[in-house]
C-alpha cells in the first residue's frame, strides 16, 4: 500500500494554518470596514463586508433557537471531520487527496465556528461604525455570533436577454457570493472529493 506523506501532525499544522489566515483576514475587516463598506480592487474584485447569521448563502433557520441549533450542529460536525481525518491518517493509510480535502474542510468548517461562537461576545455592532475587539457592549451572547464575509467576485453585471427562461430580461450579477477564506476552504475540499474521487477514494485491488 503506497504510504501517504501527511502526518498527522503535520495535517494539524495545517489546519491551524488555514485557521490563522482566516481569523486574521476577518478581525481585520471587521475592526476596519463598516457593515456594508466596500473596496474595489479590481473591477471584478472586491472587498464588501458583510455578516452572515446563517448557512452557506445567508439561509437561516427560522426560530428562536435556530441560530443556538446551527451552532451545536457545527460543532458536532467538526467533532466528525475531526474522527475522520485522524482515522484516515493513522489507520486507514488514506489517499493524500482524501487527507488533504478533509484538512480544508475541517479547518473552513472551524473557522466559521470560531464566528459563530465567540464573536457575539467579542465585537460590539458594526452598524455605522467599526466595530471594537473585546468590547464592554457586545452585539450578541455566546453561540450566537455574526461570520464575517469579505470577498466579492461581480465578473459580469448586466441585464439577460429576455429569452432565457425564468431570468430573462433581469438584472443579474455573476458571481454574486460574498465568502471568507473558511468558505474557499470548504469549497476547495469538497471540489477535490467531487472531481477526484477515483483518487480520493481509491479501489482495492
């Protein structure tokens, strides 16, 4: 059987890493921009800050204790990803495409948990004004914080014939997502088991 060549430790490192970069890159904008300021660095890039107090896309689950729900649900789901990047390392002598797509998925999964838990206590409101770290009015309680976004790719704005069916004729943005480098990670990760999984999940001859 052909030996991966990512440890365990270094799978760690890893994830600590892609962690690191996010949590920067979101305080940053966050104790910089106000909710909803922008800066275009090209004009099919820029950085528009906004919070997301749900899933992937801005869906929420409705409720009082949706947002508390959400939050348990990653935590337990990161516990998972965790089981399965140790077990794929240390018994089962995984593929390196298997290994590193879970790095990206459980290092983008804790960042947005990280958001989720403590940044309703850290951060007071960044309506109308930049919001402060550790502040004495926070803007939320624990497992109910806001996950920062920044990243904003509108290649191409305009209005689409109006023969294409069901949007023709109407104003439309692609790409329109706003995401943060725990979503490229998440995203990264599942692309790899998507259109490597022969190699990500190899058979045994």
């Amino acid at each position: 059987m052909k030996q991966n060549f990512i440890s365990l430790r270094l799978a760690y490192l890893l994830v600590i890493l892609i962690l690191i970069i996010d949590q920067l890159s979101k305080i940053y904008i966050k104790t910089n921009f106000v909710l909803g300021e922008e800066v275009e660095v090209f004009s099919w890039f820029k950085i528009y800050f906004i919070e997301n107090e749900g899933m992937a896309w801005g869906t929420k689950i409705p409720g009082e204790y949706g947002k508390l729900f959400l939050t348990l649900f990653r935590l337990v789901a990161v516990a998972g990803i965790g089981y399965w990047l140790w077990d794929s390392i240390t018994r089962k002598n995984s593929s390196n495409y298997l290994i590193v797509a879970i790095i990206l998925i459980m290092a983008g999964a804790f960042g947005n948990i990280i958001d989720s838990v403590f940044y309703g206590i850290f951060f007071d409101d960044s309506q109308q004004n930049v919001a402060t770290m550790f502040s004495n009015q926070p803007y939320g309680t624990w497992f109910h914080g806001k996950v920062v976004d920044m990243f904003y790719f509108p290649i191409w704005q305009g209005n689409l014939p109006s023969w294409i069916p069901f949007w023709g004729g109407k104003e439309f943005t692609f790409f329109n997502a706003i995401f943060n480098v725990a979503d490229v990670a998440i995203s990264t990760g599942v692309g790899i088991l998507l259109f490597f999984n022969a190699k990500a999940f190899p058979t045994q001859n």
